[in-house]
C-alpha cells in the first residue's frame, strides 16, 4: 500500500478521510499544535487517530516555529486584517501546512490528504503549500471532492463501526497561540451578534489591572518584568486578560475564493500586544517608518491571508519590518479592565518625545520665530503658486 500522509486534527472530517484512506493507503496521521493544545487532547487525538486504523500518528509542536515565522512579524506589522483581526487561524494554517508537507518529505510519502470543504480558505493555503514545496506528492481531499454532507460522513463512519459522539457543537472553537476564532449560526448571516456565551473566555474579575509589556527590538521580552521567551509571555499574557473577557469581536472579510465571510474571534493576547506595541512604535519611529510600515504591513497580512507565505516578496517585506524595530524598545503600561483595556503610556530611551527639543504647543528649544516663519513660508510655497496661477 502507498504511503499517505493525512493532517488529522480528530474531527469528524479528518475521521472519515482517515477511515476511507485506510482501505487504500498506508495511512500516517500528523497533527501540528500551533498553541491552544494540551498533552491530555493531543492523547486523546493520537488514541482517536488509531482507532481510525491509521498506521501511525504524530504530533508537531510548532508553537516556537510559529512565532518566529510568522507571530513575529505580526507585531513587528501591528497587523489587523480590516483593522479588526489579528490572523489568528489563517496564520496558523501557513505553518500547519509547512510541517506537513515536510513530516511528508521526510517519511517517503507519496500522498497527502487534508480534510477542508470546497468552500473556504483553508483548501487553498494547504494546497498551495503542499503543491510548492512537494510538486511530486499528490494531494487528496475526500470531503471536496465528494462534496460530502456531515450526515454522510457520520452513517459512513457507523458503517465501519466507529459510533462516536459526532454531533456538531452549537459553536465551532479554533484555539491558537494567536487568538481563537469562534464559528456559529449567528455569523452565517450579516446582522446577528454572537451571545456570550459562545466566547471560550468568560468575565471572571471586575475591577482593573495594569500590565507592563516590555518590547525588545519590537518582541515581547517580558511581562510584568519577568522576562521569557516572546511566545511564552503572549500565552501568559492572555491568562491573564482573558479574564476580563478582553479580545471579543467579529471580523467581516473577503475570502480567497471571492466571498463574504463572517468569524467570532477572542484573541486578548494578540489584540493587547499589537496595540501596545504600535503605541511603542508611535513614539520611536520617524513619521516616515510609519507610513511606509502601514500600507507594506497591509500588503503582508493580506498575502499571508491568501496563502501566499512562500512567495520571496515575503521575505523582502519582513526585512523591512525586521529593519523598522531597531529602536522600539521600552515599557508599555496597560490597563485591563472588563471586556476591554486602555493604553497608558511608554517609557523608552529611544522616546523620540522628548523635551530637549520642544514641548508641543508649548515652547521649542532648537529653532527661532524666525526660523519657524520662513519653514512655513517655504512650506506654502507650491500651494500660493497654484493658487496664484489658477485664480485668473
């Protein structure tokens, strides 16, 4: 039997191309944990993917990995798709589909099997990866291709003698380091919020909290002055505001394939981070670095929300993200408070506020009214000239 690589996640679509695989290909499961995963789910995973009859299983931690691919540029970016979402899933597929493809490589695989609908974006990024690291693997993803029902699926997996609870929850829970998307009737359509309830996080303090963030050359380096690995403190740091129900919205966007798409989202931590880190930026880069980071920031979030990661403009886009946190560095002070949070301030020595210079609107210590008149003069002068020449 040909050797197949399935990306298993222990779900009813992954269970059914696990057990109809099974009776063709030499079956071996593999599940990337991109945060969110505990030991007792990923054994639990592992003991479902057996009783699938697959030959194998194995289990990734690409929490660090992601990070250092993608989450990091993220921040460095203060990327938010439609100034609202934080990429939490579609960031994390990139990564699950590159872990894949090479755990394929590495096995001798000559197939690769993934569970996605005909109708999303996950279809495109996995299969864009696996194609363009593995143009020699072939590809087979049952559910699109059989354009099966969950109800299909669930009397195919009866008949094999595999009776689980299979009941579709009332809310669909994607967790990650990066957020948690959150999937319901509700955002099927345009004008109904999600209740509460469907959020994983509840409120469980009142009052307020303060929380310093501490960025080092743009990564969070430390929280509350304890420092630790970036990935580490973000996982800390949404312990404790998802606690004040902090991070809840709903993101409206354009999928790949050309629809509308709504998603419920809780990502405390990414939302917390990327404004404290944009607030940093705002008081040590040059108004220059900023405008350019934004529509370049745009740019990459879009491509990588598209599948695109592999493309080397990519690379060239981190550079300059890479380049632009040289100096963003510093304390940042937030306030929590329930279900939402507010910026103090910074304190940085690359703090380009500063008062040797000037007060603003207040007093200036390195220019004369004189030198400010004729700034400005100069300033106006194409806009007197246009006017002047046009008014005729």
């Amino acid at each position: 039997m040909k050797k197949l690589v399935i990306a298993y996640s222990g779900g009813l679509d992954t269970s059914y191309c696990a057990v109809s695989l099974s009776k063709e290909y030499d079956v071996h499961a593999v599940s990337v944990n991109t945060g969110g995963f505990t030991k007792e789910e990923i054994t639990h995973i592992e003991s479902n993917a057996y009783k699938m009859g697959v030959t194998s299983y194995k289990s990734i931690d690409a929490v660090a990995t992601f990070y250092q691919k993608v989450v990091k540029y993220l921040i460095f970016g203060n990327v938010l798709k439609n100034s609202t979402y934080p990429l939490s899933v579609s960031a994390e597929r990139i990564i699950q589909a590159i872990e894949i493809v090479e755990y394929a490589k590495s096995i001798g695989a000559e197939y690769i099997a993934h569970g996605s609908t005909g109708a999303g974006n996950d279809q495109v990024r996995f299969d864009m990866i696996f194609q363009t690291l593995a143009p020699g693997i072939k590809i087979i993803t049952p559910i699109r291709d059989e354009k099966l029902t969950r109800q299909e699926e669930i009397d195919y997996l009866k008949s094999e003698g595999i009776d689980m609870p299979w009941e579709k929850s009332k809310y669909s829970v994607n967790k990650g380091l990066w957020g948690t998307s959150v999937g319901g009737v509700e955002t099927l359509e345009s004008e109904k919020p999600l209740p509460s309830e469907a959020y994983p996080s509840q409120l469980e303090k009142e009052g307020e909290e303060k929380v310093v963030l501490t960025f080092k050359n743009g990564e969070l380096t430390a929280l509350n002055g304890g420092e630790n690995e970036p990935q580490i403190n973000i996982e800390k740091l949404n312990d404790i505001a998802s606690k004040y129900a902090i991070g809840r919205d709903i993101h409206v966007g354009d999928t790949i394939v050309g629809t509308k798409g709504r998603v419920g989202f809780e990502a405390a931590a990414a939302l917390i981070t990327v404004k404290a880190h944009h607030l940093l930026e705002k008081h040590t880069l040059t108004k220059w670095q900023l405008q350019h980071k934004e529509y370049l920031s745009s740019f990459y979030g879009m491509h990588l929300h598209e599948g695109q990661y592999l493309d080397p403009v990519m690379r060239d886009m981190e550079a300059f993200l890479q380049s632009s946190q040289n100096m963003v560095s510093g304390d940042v002070t937030v306030s929590l408070k329930p279900y939402h949070f507010s910026l103090d301030g910074i304190v940085s020595s690359h703090d380009l506020m500063s008062s040797k210079f000037s007060t603003y609107g207040e007093e200036n210590k390195a220019w004369t009214a004189d030198d400010a008149k004729g700034f400005i003069k100069i300033l106006g002068n194409q806009n007197k000239i246009y006017q002047q020449v046009n008014s005729k």
